[in-house]
C-alpha cells in the first residue's frame, strides 16, 4: 500500500499532526521509552496531534485516549 504523506498533514500556524505505526516495534525497553517521551514532547511543544499505532499495552498507556480495532471496527 503506497499513501500519499503529503495530504495526511495540516499545516497550519505549526499545528499539524504525527503519524506513527509501530514507532518502537524494533527497540529494547529503554530506547523505547526514550523514543516516546521525544514523540510526547513534541506534540506539546509544536502543539500536534500524535496517531500512534502500537500492539505494546504499556506504550498505549502513554496516550491521552486510546481507540481498540477489533474485527475492523473501532471500540473504545
């Protein structure tokens, strides 16, 4: 599947929204960590919006809300 990144982001006055899918699928515990509290930061900082795509319960706890797709449907 080939997306066009360009459309998914709104830039507007620097709020615009992240996209991540598996952002620590392939690091140990610690770099994990590390890597969301960057992701975390910036959202706060530039004041975007984080789409995060994760199976680690632990990191989904770091969201301020969490949507569950179960049979292809979204449930909270």
């Amino acid at each position: 599947m080939c997306i066009s990144l360009k459309s998914l982001f709104s830039r507007h006055k620097g709020i615009g929204v992240q996209f991540s899918d598996e952002p620590t699928g392939n690091l140990d515990t610690r770099t994990s960590l590390e890597v969301m509290q960057l992701l975390k930061m910036t959202t706060t900082e530039f004041g975007q919006t984080l789409v995060m795509i994760t199976h680690n319960p632990e990191l989904a706890q770091i969201a301020d809300r969490m949507l569950h797709i179960e049979d292809g449907k979204i449930t909270e």
